[in-house]
C-alpha cells in the first residue's frame, strides 16, 4: 500500500516553472484524489523601495494575484478536480503549510 497524499501544495508567481509544477499537481490531486491548495505570495518588502507607497500598490498586488489564482482555479476544475483552493499571502509569511 502506497502513500496517498491528501493535499497538494502548488506555489504560483506567474512564472514557466510554476505553470509546469501546477501541471505536475493536477496530475498528482487527480490520481490521489487529493484537495489543490494554490498559493501566492505578495513580497511586502519591496514595497519599502517606494518612497511614495501607499495602500493602492498593496491593493494592486492582491487584485493581480487573486486574478492570476482564479484563472489557475479555474483551469483545474476543467481538468477535473473537484477540491482547490488558493491563498494570498504576504511576506514573511504568518503560518506554513504542513499537512499530508
């Protein structure tokens, strides 16, 4: 008897190798049955370079995010999942994934 995993973690940032690992998880979510959790996580730190920052960067970081997490969503409920989720997070992070 083989491990089953429960949950897969896939880390989004809009790049060719998070599309190709969030790939990889649906195949993964589907032959285990399993719940897709998507994340993201917005680098606050940046933010402090900007002289002039205020609430409207942090605004517009989320909303690209949140965008770029639904179409994800989206894709794998096409493909067949059921069960997938998505989280935003800032940097640091406040808490950490770790369930099997």
């Amino acid at each position: 008897m083989g491990l089953k995993y429960r949950n897969i973690l896939v880390a989004i940032d809009g790049s060719k190798e998070a599309d190709w690992a969030f790939q990889k998880g649906i195949e993964i979510a589907k032959r285990n049955g399993a719940r897709m959790i998507l994340v993201h996580v917005i680098d606050t730190r940046s933010f402090a370079l900007i002289e002039a920052y205020d609430t409207v960067i942090g605004d517009r970081a989320e909303k690209l995010a949140k965008d770029m997490l639904e179409k994800y969503q989206q894709q794998a409920v096409e493909a067949g999942l059921t069960n997938v989720q998505y989280e935003i997070d800032t940097a640091p992070l406040k808490y950490a994934f770790l369930e099997i």
